[in-house]
C-alpha cells in the first residue's frame, strides 16, 4: 500500500534528502560498488536532486557531477555539481555539452508520466532505459559503471539480452526502498566495453 510518509521518506527528510529515491541508489552503491571518489559522474533524469546530493557527496571535491532534466531542479549547495534543464533526446544540446567529455558513471532514475495501464507505462519505460544506454554508449568510459530505473514489462528480457553484451557484468535488482507493489528495477552494468 503506498504510504506517502514511510521510513524511507522520513528518513530522508531527517537526513536532508529531497526524496526517498537517494536510498535505492544507496542500497545499488553499497552492493555493487557503483560510486567512487574522483569519478565524473552523468545523472539523467535527475529531479529533485536526492541521487545528484548523494552522489556528490560520494565522488567529494576531485569528482564531477552533472544533472539532467526537464524539470527545474532547485541549486545544490555543492561546487562539484553542474545542473543542466534539458531533454535527453536533445543530441545537439548534448554534443555541444559534453564534446570530448566522458563518464565514468552514467545513472538514472527516469520515469515516465504514468498513466495506470501497466503496458503502456513499461514501454514508456523501456523507451528511456534504452535512451539512457545510448547515451553510454557515446559517453561512458569503457569499462565505466551504468543505473537505471525500468517498470518490469514483457519486453524487458529481450532488451536485457542485448543490454549484458556491453558491460562485463549485468544485473536486475530491486532495492528494499523500492515499493513493495511497484513493478520498478534496476538495470546495472559494470564495465562497459565500448561498441566499435
């Protein structure tokens, strides 16, 4: 049953985070590994700002980290945080932004606007976890680390299929932030071997 002031939404209040989301990209971190200090970091989808205040606070003042959105997303009191309001299909905006940079973490926690049917809001879904993994495969450094967010839909395991042939390792995982009756997954792939 959704619960809008559960223990991970208190906990995150209490903590200063701006939403529940930063303690399944915490779980996802401490089980696999993901964040590390000095790496520059890509987060899409990243609105209100909890992953880019974790993560910022992971990679200290040697990393990068840059938020991406279509939302305005309120400035974060940290110097090693770049905030762009922008569209991720943008490939103009993201090429004149990031030309010669790469990253050695690309992570997301996109979502589509729901509409209830369960079908349609898996295939929104997958659309962004695919858009995230092309953007990788320009700007992730070989041997980098990917996150996202899908809702669990039948088309899935097809796409995973093709997804595990670029990283060394790739996993399914749900966190114990996530809610019991949501159908959201994890997608992670460490070491990503870059396409020819």
């Amino acid at each position: 049953m959704y619960t809008p002031n559960d223990k991970y939404t208190q906990k995150a209040h209490y903590l200063g985070y701006r939403a529940r989301s930063v303690f399944k990209l915490e779980e996802i971190d401490t089980k696999y590994q993901i964040i590390k200090p000095g790496m520059n970091i890509l987060d899409l989808g990243s609105a209100p700002g909890s992953w880019l205040q974790y993560v910022a606070d992971k990679v200290g003042p040697a990393g990068k980290v840059y938020g991406l959105d279509l939302q305005e997303i309120e400035p974060l009191d940290k110097k090693n945080v770049t905030i762009f309001k922008a569209d991720i299909y943008d490939d103009d905006f993201l090429a004149t932004t990031f030309k010669g940079k790469l990253f050695d973490a690309i992570i997301s926690d996109m979502a589509p606007s729901t509409s209830g049917i369960k079908i349609t809001d898996s295939a929104l879904s997958l659309e962004l976890l695919d858009r995230a993994l092309q953007i990788s495969k320009i700007y992730l450094n070989p041997g980098g680390h990917f996150v996202s967010k899908i809702f669990e839909g039948e088309d899935l395991n097809l796409w995973f299929s093709r997804f595990k042939k670029y990283f060394k390792m790739s996993k399914r995982f749900k966190p114990h932030a996530s809610r019991e009756e949501s159908k959201e997954l994890f997608i992670i792939g460490k070491g990503f071997k870059k396409p020819a």
